[in-house]
C-alpha cells in the first residue's frame, strides 16, 4: 500500500497558472465527467511544469503545503456522499 496519496488538481476555471505545494501530483483537466486522462507529473527540481493535455502551467510555491492549490479551487476532492 502506497504511504502518501498524490494529489490531483483540476482546472475546471480555466485559469493560466495554478501554484501548487507539492512536487508530484496528478493533472484531470477539467472535473469528471469532463476530465482529460489523469496524467502524472514531476516537478523534479523545476518550478514549472505545463500539463500536456490542457497546457495548464502548473508553478511550485514553497509557501504551500503539499496537496494545497493557488487558487485553492483548483484542488480535486473527493465528493463525499
């Protein structure tokens, strides 16, 4: 079983840059059932990565904790029923 959960963002406002706290994530594009294919993500030691699917520019922003968003919106969460 995997020890962290990658986060997964989405840009469902469609906005040029989402500042992220984490290194490693999951790109969706838009929300699901619109989404693209859940793409996998490095930072590595960049700052800026751009998704391939939907060109969001994703930016690291150590001021974040892993997980969080810019604008926080952007955050994919689990719906709870």
């Amino acid at each position: 079983m995997a020890d962290h959960v990658v986060p997964h963002f989405q840009n469902d406002a469609g906005v040029p840059v989402i500042e992220i706290g984490s290194r490693e994530f999951m790109c969706v594009g838009a929300n699901p059932p619109f989404d693209h294919p859940h793409v996998f993500l490095d930072l590595g030691n960049d700052t800026e990565i751009i998704c391939p699917y939907c060109s969001t520019l994703y930016r690291f922003a150590a001021d974040l904790a892993p997980g969080e968003a810019r604008p926080p919106e952007c955050v994919l969460r689990d719906k709870v029923a």
